[in-house]
C-alpha cells in the first residue's frame, strides 16, 4: 500500500501538478469514463455548474482551484475537463452512496468507518495521499484520481470524517461543491467545532452531504450539509453517530430525492448501524466488522442491493494520524495502513 501512497507538498498549485504527474495515466481514464461531454444531458447546465465552481473556489477558497489547474498542468489534460471531474457530483446529483459511522468511546479515542458504494471494480478510484508539509494542513486522506476531494480523511490536527450522500432538490449559486468542501475542512480545521463554523461560512452548491466528524478532544458529530445551510443532526455527547443517505429529523427531514428503493436501503442500513453500534466493540477491529457487515436487512458491505455495490471501506483512528483503506468489496478486501 505504501508504494500507492502518493506524496504531495509545496504549494497548492504545486501539490496538484505532483498529482497530475504521479496519476496522469489513471486520471485520463476516469476522465474518460464520468466526463462525458456527449452524453451530458443539459450540456448548458454542466458549463454553468463549473462556472459557478470556478467563481466562487476563487472566492472562498483559491488554493483548492489553484491545485485543480496544477492537476491539469501535471496530468496533460484539459482544465475543462478536470473542472468538470472535480464538479461531478453536482452535475449528477448523485445521491445513493455510502454509509458512515464515528464511535466517541474507543481505546484509541474517536474513531470513523465508512463504505463507498460507487460500484463494482472500482478501486483506482480510492487513491491514497499523504501531505506532510506545504499548503494546507498535514493529512492522509483518499479521493479519486484528479479530485481536490476527500472522501475520508485525518489530519495532523486530529480531525478525521467520513460521510455520505444526501439527494435534495436545492441549490446555491454562492457555494462550491460539497465535495470540495471537504478538503477546505481537512485544510484548515482541527475540531468539530471549527467544521461547524466553517460550514456556517461557506456554503455547497447543490449535492448534499451527510458527514461524521471526530476529533481529539473526543467530540463525535454529524452534519447534513446542504445548499440551505448546515445541520448538526447528531451529538456532540454522543457516543456513536451514523450516516447513510436520507436526511435525519430536523429541519431537513423528508426533503429526500431520487428513488423510494434507495431511500428505503437508506432507512434499513442506518437502522443496522444503531445496532450493529450497540452490540459490537467499540475498537478498530469492532469497526472492520461495520465496514464489512453482511446483516440480512441493511447490509452494509453492498452487494448489488437496490443496483449499489460497495467498491472499497476505510477506518480513520485520528489519534495515531491512521487510515485503514480496503479498496474493493470491504468483505474480501486487505485493509492497508497509511500514517502522517
Ligand atoms: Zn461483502
């Protein structure tokens, strides 16, 4: 695992052409496969979603637009097109995937699990990344090949998440993509209370996102993020918090898009993580089980329940700057360690 791990550092136009350069093979192959100029529906649509990324990441945060035009000039391929990769979920609206779970109370401290469910054979797209200097603050995380994304993440601080998505028929045209946003948190912020307040500052675009948070001074949250504003559905004080894709109670709740079928898969797997929360140990090992669980209702390990298949799993343990990553079906994967 270690020798996937790839290492950036510098500036962040620096770190992006580092990444453009290490994965430009793999890069021009997801570009391939989800910038689809000619089977976008409402191409229209796409230009203005990335001119609306455009505008406001050079507003609210440049250095994320900086590395995204180092990834292009590293990778040798289009800024249009990586544009268009790092604004995906948004012009998609994906809202089916994953589930997320934080517990407060392990020997180790807080720690997160988390499944991604983007489909089968999927593993280049759970790149491993290490930053232990340059901009941004120090952290391992994982994200697609050309993302300025992280779909899991510790930093140097002692902030870790993992999260899901939420599908909700809003937008705002001042925000960034939520999954930008995520590195913005992993850049800057070192406690939950801090990703609250930035959260409160600048706002996502369209794709919501359901977030499970932890950091060292043992607080465990989670957040609806949304184009309407943030919402703490879950904790502090608690001792797990859950997330998988509809929106809890609160002022969210119900304003759920997309298919019944996979609201209804939602409903099941968040009802698995209460139980699978209170019964199993909470310790590193007790959260494999999670990640890897095959309960007749609401199984979180997918496979091919309501057309969702888990592609890879991750245990982030943020008080040894530690994430276990498991690329393919979290039941048969090797979980490998990257540290800071
Ligand atoms: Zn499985």
């Amino acid at each position: 695992m270690e020798d996937l791990v790839v290492e950036l550092s510098g500036s962040y136009r620096q770190q992006g052409r580092q990444h453009g350069e290490a994965l430009a093979a793999v890069i021009q192959e997801i570009v391939s496969e989800v910038v689809t100029w000619e089977k976008f529906e409402q191409p229209e649509r796409v230009e203005w979603v990335m001119g609306l990324l455009e505008t406001n990441l050079r507003d609210l945060a440049p250095g994320v637009l900086e590395e995204i035009q180092g990834i292009a000039e590293g990778s040798g391929l289009p800024y249009r097109d990586i544009l268009a990769l790092n604004v995906i979920a948004d012009i998609w609206q994906a809202q089916r995937f994953c589930s997320a779970m934080g517990w407060a109370d392990t020997p180790d401290g807080p720690i997160i699990g988390k499944t991604n469910d983007i489909g089968q054979h999927k593993e280049k797209y759970h790149q491993p990344f290490r930053r232990r200097s340059g901009d941004g603050l120090p952290a391992v995380w994982a994200t697609w090949p050309g993302t300025v994304w992280s779909n899991c993440f510790v930093n140097e601080r002692g902030l870790a998440f993992g999260g899901a998505s939420l599908g909700m028929q809003a937008r705002n045209e001042r925000g960034i993509g939520s999954n930008c946003m995520l590195r913005v948190i992993m850049d800057r912020c070192g406690t939950v209370e801090e990703v609250v307040k930035l959260c409160d500052r600048i706002p996502v675009m369209h794709h919501p996102a359901h977030n499970v948070y932890c950091d060292l001074q043992g607080t465990l949250a989670a957040l609806e993020l949304t184009p309407e504003g943030t919402y703490v559905c879950q904790g502090p004080g608690v001792s797990y918090a859950r997330a998988t894709n509809h929106f809890c109670p609160g002022p969210f709740e119900g304003r759920d898009s997309g298919e019944q079928r996979h609201i209804e898969n939602s409903k099941k797997r968040f009802a698995n993580l209460q139980r699978l929360a209170e019964t199993l140990p909470h310790t590193v090992e007790g959260m494999l089980d999670v990640v890897r669980d095959h309960a007749p209702e609401g199984q979180i390990c997918q496979h091919g329940n309501a057309d969702m298949w888990s592609s890879t799993a991750y245990v982030a343990v943020p008080s040894q700057r530690r994430l276990l990553i498991g690329r393919g079906q979290p039941c048969e994967a090797q979980f490998m360690e990257v540290v800071l």
